[in-house]
C-alpha cells in the first residue's frame, strides 16, 4: 500500500538545503506525497531524508519513484545491482578520495543527470562531510563582466583528467575497495552552457565544475582556464557553500543541474559506505 500523508519540510540552508520527515521510504509513497516531494525538491535543491532504513531494493525502488535511472560510467556497479555504486573507502586506503574535489556528476555526459540520491550506511566518527555550493546564487551574484561572457559562451566538459587514460584515479597506484573503469572512452568531450536554465523552476545556474569542464569554446587553452579559475573562485566562496553532516541511515538527494559538491576526507583509519544511484537528465539549455 502506497504511504500518503503530508510531507514534513525543515529549512537547512535559506532555498538551498531542506530536511524531509515523517515519511517511510521503504514503502512506495502515493501519487499526492510524491508530488509534494517533488515540490520540495523544486525548491530546495538539496533534500535530506534522515533515519530511512533501507536495504538496496528500497533505495532502488524510491530513485524509480522519481525517474528512471542515470547512465554511471567508469566506475563498477554492485554487484546484482547494475544501477547502484557502492562509494565505498576502506579504513586502510590511502588513495585519493573518490569525489574530494569540486563537481556535478557526470556533466561530461550529453545529458547530465538531473540527481545524485546518497544513503548512508557506514558513517565515520570524523570526517566525511559533503560540501554543496549554491550555482544559481553564484550566478545572480556574478560579476556583469563575467554574466556577459557566460551567456555567450559553451564551456568543454570530459572526463579525461579524472578517469582517462592518464587520468588521476586511472593513475592512482593505491589499492582500493571500488573499481574505476578508466579508458579512451573518457576522453570524449560535450559542450554545455555555461549557464543553463532549470527545467522546471527557470532558475539560471553556473554549469562549470573543476574536475570536468576542461575548457570554453573558441578560447585558447591558457585564457579559458584563466576564466574558468574565476569562475570556481567565485562558485565555491563562503557565501554560496553549506556543509552536510551524515549521519546513518540518512537519504541525501541533490540536484547537480544546479548545485556542485566535494565529498571531504578527513576519516583515516574508519570505513564509509554510502549506496549511490543517479536519475536521468536532459541536455542542458539556457532559456534567453
């Protein structure tokens, strides 16, 4: 029986980060609730649902309740669960730390996914904060110099200097419990805006992040990385970025059509589990 009942909605973050309680993910939620989490969703981009005990079948039935699912390459899924990654580090790894650097999953794809949705199950006692920083407050803060120059211009995303052949975690000698699928195929590259507009509130948002948006279209190298590097200065200053504290069995879904993240270290000697699913986006575009 699907669960309805009113969705329960805690301000975190000003518009940014929510927290939503009073529901049972593990039970298929009706027509009515979904809605009204969709809604919350349309308005803080980062949702958090804490205390959700799951097991992956649940996980995986909540993410098809919202959309199918994203396309995640490069790094091997679960074993029996083809659409879910264990981001998992153990406590004697000593390699680079999947996701500790600035990013929106996967916009080197030609349609990025809209969500990234994170459950928790083996959480540190330090460490293992995830940063979020806000890209449509970025955008309405932006500098006019800057503002004219992104509403002219495609930025280049790949995924070559993380998974390509040199790439660092293609390179990284560490052992480590997940398995990167690195190759050729990472360095193909797409052209996206550099500011796009949200399919269903409007909202623009910067759309560059420095682990996959490589360069500008129609710039040299050196001068598009200049302009990028303003951009990332600006995108991840105090004023935009808050800070997530996991805790067990919490369910983090957050929108990367309008937010970028860095998954913090910090917890050398513990484990971290988290299971990972991603739903299906579409091209981005900037409404004029």
């Amino acid at each position: 029986m699907a669960e309805s009942k009113r969705v329960d909605v805690r301000i975190v973050r000003d518009d940014f980060a929510a927290e939503v309680t009073g529901l049972d993910l593990r039970r298929p939620l009706s027509p009515q609730t979904l809605e009204e989490v969709r809604a919350a969703w349309a308005a803080f981009p980062i949702l958090c649902f804490p205390d959700q005990v799951l097991s992956v079948e649940q996980f995986e039935a909540f993410t098809l309740q919202l959309g199918p699912f994203g396309v995640d390459p490069f790094v091997a899924p679960m074993e029996g669960h083809p659409n879910v990654l264990e981001v998992h580090r153990g406590p004697e790894e000593k390699g680079i730390i999947f996701g500790n650097a600035w990013h929106s999953d996967w916009s080197f794809q030609a349609q990025p996914p809209s969500a990234t949705l994170l459950h928790s199950k083996i959480v540190p006692p330090v460490g293992g904060d995830t940063l979020y920083a806000d890209c449509r407050k970025a955008w309405s803060a932006l500098p006019e110099d800057l503002k004219e120059i992104a509403l002219d211009r495609n930025a280049i995303h790949s995924a070559k200097y993380a998974y390509g052949t040199s790439g660092v975690l293609a390179t990284d000698p560490h052992p480590r419990e997940m398995t990167i699928l690195s190759g050729e195929q990472a360095h193909a590259t797409q052209l996206h805006p550099i500011v796009r507009s949200h399919p269903v509130t409007g909202r623009r948002a910067l759309f560059v992040n420095p682990v996959y948006t490589t360069g500008i279209e129609g710039m040299a190298e050196e001068e598009g990385r200049a302009l990028l590097a303003r951009f990332y200065a600006h995108l991840v200053s105090d004023d935009f970025v808050y800070r997530h504290s996991w805790r067990e069995n919490m369910l983090v879904m957050w929108d990367n059509r309008c937010a970028i993240h860095n998954a913090e270290g910090g917890y050398e000697g513990y484990s971290r589990l988290m299971y990972r699913t991603t739903l299906a986006g579409e091209r981005p575009t900037l409404d004029l």
